[in-house]
C-alpha cells in the first residue's frame, strides 16, 4: 500500500489553525474558540478535501504566552509535528501585524528541509488578498489567502495542496479505495469481524486519562501534567494491538457543571459527552489516591444512561497504601469501587499505574473478554423462558394501594447495528402495564439473566411496552 503524506499545520495562537483543520477535515475535531492556547494536543485525521490522500495534524499554538505553564511543552508539541511533516502550513492572521512569535517560527521552517506553504488566514474579502505587504518579507514564496471561517478561497487551497501532494508522489484517493479492495479480495475473501473498537478514555480532570494514552502508545503523544484540565478536545487516536485495531478517544476531564469557569471547558465536556455516545467501550479512569468522588460517580452515570459497555481502570493503585500487602490492597480497592459505583456493576475493574505503565496489557485482555462475552446473549426463547421461570419463582409485588401485578407476556431482543463491534441487547418487554416494572425487579431480571447468560463489561438494558391484551 502506498504511503500518505502528513500535513502540519503551525503558527502562534489563534490565527485559525483548528478552523482550518476542521475544513480540512470535513467536521469539527478541533475546539475553535478566541481564547488562545485552547488547542493543547496534536490532533490527526484524514485530509477530505484533497483528491489525494494524506493526514493532516493540528498543533498546539507556538510560542503562547500562557499563564499556565504549557508554553515549553505545546512548543514541543509542534516541533515533534514539523519533524514528521512532508508538508507545513504556516499559518499568520492576514489581518495583523507580523509578531515576534510569527518571525521566530519563519526562522525555524526556513532551516527545515520540508516544504512550507504561507497561509494567510482571515482575508474574508477579495480586497485582503492584495495585502501581502510585510509577510512577503518572511522569505516563503508559496502563499495563499484564505477564510476558514467562511470557507473563502478552499477550492484553490485544495488544488493547491493537490500540486504538492503530488510532488511527494501521494496516492490518489480512488487508486487507494482500488487497492484496498484488492487486498480485501486476496487477503480477506470472507469478513473477519475485525472492524475497529472505539474505546473512549473518560474521567475527571487529573485522573491519568493522557498518561494511560501514553503509556499505550509508548509515546509522548498527549500532554501530562498535574495542572488539571489540560486535555480539552476528544482526541482519536488510531491503535492496532495483537491484530485488532482500535480508535482510543482521549477526551477532557469533565469538571461538574458549577465548576466549569469558561465556555471551552463547557465545550470540551460536551465532546466528552458524545465520546461516549459513539464509542464501542468507555474506559472509567479512577484516581483511587484520591477515591471515588461525586464527578466519578456522575461520569459514570452518563456511561450507564447511554448504556455502554465498560471497563474501570483503577488509577495510580502504586500510590494506595503503598507498604500494604497487595491482596488486602486489592478487596479494600474493591470493596469501595463496587460500593461508590454500584450502578455500573456490571463493569469490571483492573488496577494500573499509568505513570509507571504497569497493568496496561491487562487492559486489552479484558476489552477483548467483554467483547467475547457481548455475543453471548440469549435467544427470544431462551429469554421468554428464563423470564416465565423468574415470575413464577419471585413474582412482582403490587405496588402501593393497588392490586395490579406486573405480568410479561412476551419479551424480544433488539441490537443497535451501529455498535455491532461489541453489541448490546436492549431486552423489549411486552408487559400489562410499563408503569408496574420497578427499579428492585428490573434489577431482579437483570440478574436472572447475568446468571444465566455472563456478560462481563455489558450493561443489561430493558424497555417496557405496555401491551392490551383481549379477555
């Protein structure tokens, strides 16, 4: 297979960077907002308006002056992007005035050996597009006037980029999409259901979300520190392990809502929020140093609410008393992750350092047991069956002031096809009256049903459809 270019975009804050890439893109990855610095991590996706294939990064912005502390490590963040480029977009607000910061960049592409286009955001006009005025004094012959926020000028950007993606000999999208099924044909005749897990990595701040990224990936890819927050897009991040690909959704830390102090935070919880909707399998990260806290417990509401399959990774368990042997370490660990968080039960828990990288292979082993464990649900008979033979043994009480008693007649299983990689059934149950099935013997039929059909990680979802029934 033919190898595809990467493209970096750089350039000081809030010059539009994550406006471009998200047009490059063709959806909204990046958070774009005036507050600079916002873009933190190094984001990756494929380039959609190319007729050549490539992957485009956005990075952090370079040289921000921030007032907390991430200058040094967004710096480099960049210089680890340029150093990996086959093309640079440099990019300057066409509106301003040349900065320091703009021609300390200049002096560093110029030294690079990659190919750099000049891209002069925000000339929203045509007028703006004879400006070129003190950039042409940066030395970069190739230029280009653009507006990411209005989409001007990205027809000739595209052919632009095309021209150069040519010169560093990348495939055509079409002879890709050709050669990929040509390999399909020869390698794969028959489906081998080997499609890509998405794993969302969810927790609140400072929990060691971007150090368990790293420390899987064996690489500096996200930036950790103790400053909490610092992760502020959802991230996907592809991953291939022992033959099975994986997407990692790396997503912000989601503070509680009284505590979000500014509109990017709000943003970045929202991402996290769809994170979890669209991922196969949400890894809860746990600060057991600290313990489990209210936001924990909201988090994983949210995953048990969207009814995802799920796994808990015990963070920082190094760091939970140390100098005690490990067995009464682990029921302690236990006994208070299944007490805080009970209603995701049905979630396993694996203890890890992120920072020391210790128990992460451990963590591949049990996505794969859950998503083994996700086909082994019953069929609409066994299902009626085992729900007859639990109303007989334990049937429903009448609730207060009633003589009304739940009864099922029949119950049917339905898969959402869009999460078919690890699928979860929603049990329909077709019963006299929906409004009799409590919380107490929903639980008693998810239990039934756990028994009898083990799905570790996979939540057991019921929807009720009161039924009229001829007499």
């Amino acid at each position: 297979m033919q190898e595809v270019p990467t493209i970096a975009i750089v350039g000081r804050p809030n010059v539009g960077k994550s406006a471009i890439f998200n047009r490059m893109v063709g959806r909204r990855i990046a958070i774009v907002h005036d507050e600079p610095g916002v873009t933190r991590d190094r984001l990756t996706a494929p380039c959609k308006i190319t007729d050549r294939a490539c992957n485009v990064i956005d990075t952090g912005g370079i040289g921000a002056n921030l007032d907390d502390g991430f200058a040094a490590q967004v710096a480099k963040e960049a210089d680890v992007a340029m150093q990996t480029a086959d093309l640079i977009l440099f990019v300057l607000d066409s509106r301003d005035h040349l900065t320091p910061i703009d021609e300390n960049i200049a002096n560093y592409l110029r030294r690079s050996e990659v190919p750099v286009i000049l891209v002069l955001n925000k000339a929203d006009h045509e007028k703006q597009d004879l400006n070129l005025g003190e950039f042409a004094g940066l030395g970069f012959d190739d230029y280009i006037f653009i507006s990411a926020a209005h989409g001007r000028g990205f027809g000739a950007f595209a052919s632009k980029l095309d021209g150069k993606l040519k010169e560093l000999n990348a495939p055509l999208k079409d002879e890709m999409e050709q050669e990929d099924e040509e390999i399909e044909e020869e390698e794969t005749p028959k489906a081998t259901g080997n499609a890509p897990i998405k794993v969302a990595i969810v927790g609140r701040p400072n929990a060691g979300k971007s150090s368990l990224i790293n420390a899987i990936l064996e690489d500096e890819r996200t930036i950790v520190s103790n400053i909490a927050g610092t992760t502020r897009d959802a991230i996907d991040i592809p991953y291939s392990r022992d033959n099975q690909p994986y997407v990692l959704i790396d997503t912000a830390g989601m503070r509680p809502r009284s505590k979000r102090d500014t509109s990017v935070e709000v943003f970045s919880a929202m991402r996290s929020e769809r994170a979890i909707r669209r991922a196969d399998i949400c890894l809860l990260v746990i600060d057991i140093a600290a313990g489990v806290t209210q936001q924990d417990r909201r988090i994983a509401g949210i995953i048990a609410e969207e009814g995802k399959p799920c796994i808990i990774i015990v963070n920082k368990f190094d760091l939970f008393h140390p100098n005690a042997p490990k067995k009464p370490r682990m029921e302690e660990v236990e006994e208070h992750i299944r007490r805080e968080l009970f209603f995701i039960s049905y979630a396993p828990f694996i203890t890890v350092s992120a920072l020391k990288a210790e128990g992460i292979p451990a963590i591949f082993t049990v996505i794969q047991k859950v998503k083994k464990s996700s086909q082994n649900w019953p069929s609409t008979g066994q299902l009626n069956r085992l729900l007859q033979q639990a109303q007989q043994v334990n049937p429903a009480s009448s609730p207060s002031g009633s003589t009304k008693r739940l009864k099922i007649y029949y119950a049917t299983t339905a898969i959402d096809p869009k999460y078919m990689t690890i699928p979860v059934p929603k049990y329909v149950l077709f019963v006299n009256d929906k409004n009799l099935l409590s919380d107490s013997y929903s639980q008693y039929l998810r239990n039934t049903i756990r028994q009898a059909y083990p799905q570790s990680g996979i939540p057991i979802i019921f929807s009720a459809r009161s039924r009229i029934r001829n007499s």
